[in-house]
C-alpha cells in the first residue's frame, strides 16, 4: 500500500451515504438487492432498522458473505446509511483472493511486517485445551500478509491476511491461529471517515472486553444529565418494565467509551450496546441506540427459540447469535453484581469533550493517544472495485496489543498482558495477577 495521504474533511449526511447507495441497489444485479425498512413493536421507544439483502458473494468469490448485519437509530435516515455501511462492510470483507496475498513467515517479513507476537492471542491453559483448534504461530509458520499502511510509523506494513477478510479461508497449508471478528472494518463516504470509525470501534471493543472479563466496576452515568436525545429515551424507558445502566468504560487510551446495558425487571433479559467517541455525549447516544436496537433482536429469538438451553461449559456458544439469546433467555443477572455495585455515578458532562467537527483533527486526537502507549495504528484498505467507483471506502483498522472481541467462547482472547494491565492502571489495585476473571459469556451482538 503506498504512501496515505488523509485530508481535511467535514463530517458526510447520512443523506450522502443513501443517495450513493441507490447505484448499488437492484434486485438481479445490484451489489444491495434491497435495503428493507424493519417493521418495529410499540415498545421499540420510536427506534428505526433497516435490513440490507446482500447479493450472494460466493457467486464470484471464495465464501458467501455474512448478511445477518441490521441497524437502528431513533433518526431514519441515519439507522439507513448505518445498515448500508454495514453491509458494504461485510461485502468488501468477503472478496480476496489469497493467491494475491505475500505468503510467508514473520522471520522473513520482520522488516515490513506487523510481529504477530504483539497480538492478543490465547493462554497456555486455552492451547492445552482438548478441543482447541487454533494453532499458536511462531516466526517461522508460514502465512497470508496483506499489504497495510502504519498511520504512527508512516509507511506501509504487511498485516496477516487472516485479520481482514470474514469469512477467512486461506491456503490449504495455511494454519489457523487466530478468529476472525469483523473489529476495526468501516465504510465512510470518505476514508479519514472510515479510519475514525474503525479506530472507535477497537477502542470501542478493547475497553468492553477489559470492563467484562475482569468484572470491573466502572463508573455509572447519571442519565439525567445526557443531551435531550438521551434524556427522550430514558423517560420512555422509565415508565416501563425495564432499566437502563450506562456505564463508563473508558480505558488508559482516554477515549470515551460507554456500555449500555437493558435489562428486564420481571423477565430473564438483558442486551448492551457500546460506543467509543471524542464526543462523550455522541458516545453515549450511541452504545444506548445500539442496546435498544439489539433488544429487538434479542425479542425475536427469544421467540423463536422458546426451549433454549445453553451447556454449563457455554461451549454451545460460538457465534454473536448465541450471546445475544443466551442473556435474551437465560436469567444471569444475580451474576453480574459488578454491574449492579458499579462505582459512584458520574455525570456525563464531567467527560472532557476532545472531539472537533474535523475528521482528520480526530484521527490526530486518536493517534497520539496511541503514541503515547507506544501502540501502532494500521489500516488496510479493503474496498473492492465496484465500491470504490460509487465513491464509499472501506477498511479494517488494526491496533496490535489491543484487547479483541470473540465469538466463540471457546476462543476467548485471554494470552495477553494487556487485559491484566489496565485494570492496575485505572487504579483497581485488587485486580492481581490471580484475579479471577468472568466466567460468562459476554452479551454483546
């Protein structure tokens, strides 16, 4: 990838994003057969989703591409450019051909590649494991690398192929060390705009994984002092059979990020939602429309799988599907106190609001917070052709070091230091080597 250039640019309208769209809508040819507006319940508190049917990419690539992927926003047009951006992401994520790909090992790329060796992999315990079936790579296991661009280093890098494209088949002698989650890919009518939005999606995913695993108890917002958006939503929440938590998760990385949590009051329910931003109101906007829009989700398979039972060893669950309706179905709430005992509440004004109306200013923001923490920023541009020429682009930005989200709750990410670090950083002085870490599943979607 050769040298990126990134520029000045506003924030695009939602309205941009589904005006371009419509070249890419048709049923027979279209890359988008249909962008359907979801029907939603009374008690949906005024939310939007739409549903993209996605053209079957196993046609003209290796594998068909995921297409479960919605949206929901309070504001139409943006929960439509939402699920549009979505798809297109899953869309590019599915098209590669690995005979393009530089195979080699890391001990023969060392000078232009990203070490694999900072990823947050597995534990010892994980690779004993009978039924594990990720291989631990060394410097000389051979691999697929794509080319990437370092936003810190300012040169391109080679990044494992594996960590881009869902679903990831590789050569047949290719081993598979990692799982593959859609973390850091992003569409933008600009691509400082999808940079931003995959860099907030890391932080995003790296902060609620830290939150969950060590059960810490991070500060509770107090809802009453969110923008009109928010304070809309809570009183129509109020006034039914469900509560509403909206906790600060923010990391040592000093990007706000925020985790919603719904839960039932007289039923076994519980959804979250979670959102990194500058803006810490936008933020927490975000992971709370992102909470309510999985609340529908999560209704529907409740529904649709009344005599859901999960394994004590959760090894049923192995896809966000499953995350979702176990905590859709199953009551464990009295299990969770480190939500319930969370620390003393925090007004959301009381965040600083780093944020600026420039794209590019943000990226700057964000990038030397990394700096600072000696963590590299790359980002690899995915978009297809065909995309491309509509005037959308897409990447998948990697933060080496950074705490990931699974699947499969086999393949916890739990090798690292960085999930035992933090919380000694944020001042969680009982958070030890030893601590036991969460046994359950998380329920993000």
């Amino acid at each position: 990838m050769e040298r990126l250039l990134l520029k000045n640019r506003k924030k695009s309208t939602p309205k941009e994003t589904i005006r371009k769209a419509d070249k890419l809508v048709g049923r027979n040819v279209g890359i988008l057969k249909n962008c359907y507006e979801l029907r939603m319940e009374p008690d949906d508190f005024g939310m939007y989703s739409y549903y993209p049917d996605l053209t079957n990419t196993s046609h003209f690539s290796r594998l068909k591409c995921p297409s479960e992927e919605g949206s929901g926003s309070i504001n139409r047009e943006k929960s439509k450019a939402a699920a549009i951006g979505e798809a297109l992401e899953r869309y590019c994520g599915s098209i590669y051909r690995p005979e393009e790909f530089v195979f080699n090992s890391y001990r023969e790329t060392r000078k232009e590649a990203i070490d694999v060796q900072d990823l947050i992999l597995y534990s010892e315990t994980q690779y004993k494991e009978p039924r594990f079936n990720l291989k631990r790579p060394s410097d000389e296991t051979k691999i697929s690398w794509t080319w990437g661009y370092s936003l810190i280093k300012k040169k391109p890098v080679l990044v494992p192929s594996c960590l881009l494209f869902l679903p990831y088949k590789g050569r047949n002698e290719e081993p598979s060390f990692v799982e593959t989650v859609s973390t850091g890919a992003a569409c933008g009518n600009t691509i400082e705009e999808a940079i931003l939005s995959g860099i907030y999606e890391v932080v995003e995913r790296d902060a609620f994984m830290i939150w969950w695993l060590n059960k810490l108890k991070m500060p509770r917002i107090d809802l009453s002092t969110g923008d009109k958006f928010i304070l809309r939503m809570i009183e129509r929440i109020y006034y039914t059979d469900l509560e509403l938590y909206v906790l600060d998760i923010t990391t040592d990385i000093k990007i706000p990020s925020f985790v919603a949590l719904i839960r039932g009051k007289s039923e076994p329910f519980l959804v979250c939602g979670a959102r990194a931003d500058l803006d810490p109101q936008l933020g927490m906007l975000q992971a709370v429309e992102e909470a309510l829009q999985t609340r529908a989700w999560a209704k529907q398979l409740a529904k649709k799988n009344p005599d859901y039972r999960y394994m004590e060893n959760f090894s049923n669950i192995a896809n966000f599907r499953e995350h979702v309706l176990l905590y859709a179905k199953i009551d464990l709430w009295p299990k969770l106190d480190f939500i319930i005992n969370s620390a003393p509440s925090l007004k959301i004004n009381d965040i600083p609001d780093k944020s600026s109306p420039n794209i590019l200013e943000n990226i700057k923001t964000c990038l030397k917070k990394f700096s600072e923490k000696g963590k590299d920023v790359v980002i690899v541009n995915i978009t297809s052709e065909d995309i491309a020429t509509v005037g959308f682009y897409v990447v998948k930005v990697i933060i080496p070091g950074m705490q990931p989200l699974n699947a499969n709750y086999r393949y916890r990410h739990l090798g690292g230091e960085r999930l035992k670090e933090v919380p000694k950083t944020l001042g969680y002085a009982d958070y030890s080597y030893g601590h036991e870490l969460n046994k359950y599943p998380h329920p993000f979607p």
